[in-house]
C-alpha cells in the first residue's frame, strides 16, 4: 500500500557529511535538512560537485553522515546495523541511476525481477508484466538489454525500481542524453508514480528544467542547501 499522501517516508535533519582521506577532509554535506514527501515529487539541482549526488547516497543509506540523522520508515538509519540497514532499504526504496547495471545474458523481465530474486523473494503474481506494460515495454520483455534503445533501458530500470513498491524512489539524472520526447516520457512515468502510486519521488539533477516536473524544489550548492520552495507543475 503507497503512504498516505503527504506524509514524510523519508526525512533527514541536519544532516553534513566529512570526506576524508591521509591528507585532508573535505565537508561534502553542510546541515541539510529535507523531507521527502508521500505523493510529491521533488528536485533537487545543483551543479557538478554541489554534493546533491552525496546527498543521494545518504538518503538511500548508501554513506552514514558524519553528523545529523536519516529517518527511514520512522527508523533512525545510523541506529541501525547494516544487516537491518539492508533490508529496511530494499523494502523502501527504489534507485534510478543513469547507468544502471543489467546482466546482459538474461531477458528484460528477468533482469527487473532480479532485485528480489537475490532477496529471496518473489513478486507478486504478475507484478513484473504490468510494470514493463506501463513503462511501454511488454513487447520487449523476452529481449536481452543489449537489443534495447538508451530510452529502453532506462525505463527498463525504472520498473525495477518500482518493483515491490517503494516508498521512495531516488532518481539520479534520469533524462540525461535522452532526446526530448522521450525525457518527458519518462518524466511523466516518474511523476505518475509519485501523484498516483504514493510514492516519494526524488530527482537529483544538473538540469534546472526539471524544475517544471516537481511539486518542490531544492538547490543545493556547495553541500549545503541553497533553496527548499514549492514549484509550480507544468
């Protein structure tokens, strides 16, 4: 079942981030604070090296901040050991990454099911064909990625990204270097997952364009965040 709309499956407070290394540290992440929203979709924009793909990687609790917190589900995820981490992840949250990995020996269908199968889990009787219906590739389900378009594949990734239904879903550039027609095609599948699945759709991007697709936009500069107002959608 989506969360009641508008409620914050996802949120992270004050949250700042020190990469470090022998030689130095760097602040990548400067007390950041965002809700993700049941329902809404959000963008985030900022500038190569803004941070805003590090911020990602938080949010999905890919990286534990260095200070601050990231509330999955009503659970703290630096509270949690990475076993329980694991799995509160895969049940919550969908990544849509520009290049998303595909085992090219296998078919479309069997690469989106792939996520659960290696959680031992199965999907829900024909779950995985209404998905490639509605991402507009039920013809191609028996295809191996290979024999995919650009466009083919990233909404191939989507649907495995929405496999299981997330409560949130974390997109990272996810129109880059598609031509225009489909960009907005994609667009509207992300936005229809946020307005009629629940869903919380996050959109990180160089692309200050994308702004139009969102109910809230955020602006993200030098780790830190620059803008948090509501967009109007086109």
């Amino acid at each position: 079942m989506p969360v009641a709309a508008h409620a914050a499956p996802l949120v992270a407070r004050d949250v700042s981030l020190l990469v470090a290394d022998r030689r130095s540290a760097t602040v990548a992440l400067r007390g950041i604070s965002i809700e993700v929203r049941a329902g809404e979709v959000t963008v985030v924009v900022g500038a190569e090296g803004s941070g805003k793909s590090t911020l990602l990687h938080v949010l999905a609790g890919l990286d534990k901040p260095t200070s601050g917190s990231v509330s999955l589900a009503g659970r703290t995820l630096e509270a949690l050991d990475q076993r329980e981490a694991t799995r509160l992840r895969r049940q919550h949250i969908g990544l849509l990454l520009p290049e998303a990995p595909a085992l090219p020996t296998i078919t479309v269908r069997e690469n989106i099911a792939l996520p659960l199968m290696i959680a031992r889990q199965q999907p829900e009787p024909g779950e995985v064909d209404a998905l490639l219906r509605r991402v507009g590739l039920d013809t191609r389900r028996d295809h191996r990625p290979g024999e995919l378009t650009a466009s083919e594949r990233r909404r191939a990734a989507l649907a495995r990204a929405l496999l299981g239904r997330p409560s949130v879903l974390l997109a990272d550039e996810p129109v880059s270097d598609l031509p225009a027609e489909e960009s907005g095609a994609l667009l509207g599948l992300l936005r229809d997952a946020a307005h009629e699945d629940g869903i919380g759709v996050v959109i990180f991007t160089r692309d200050i364009a994308l702004a139009a697709a969102a109910d809230r936009v955020v602006r993200v500069e030098a780790g830190r965040m620059a803008v948090d107002r509501l967009a109007i959608a086109a």
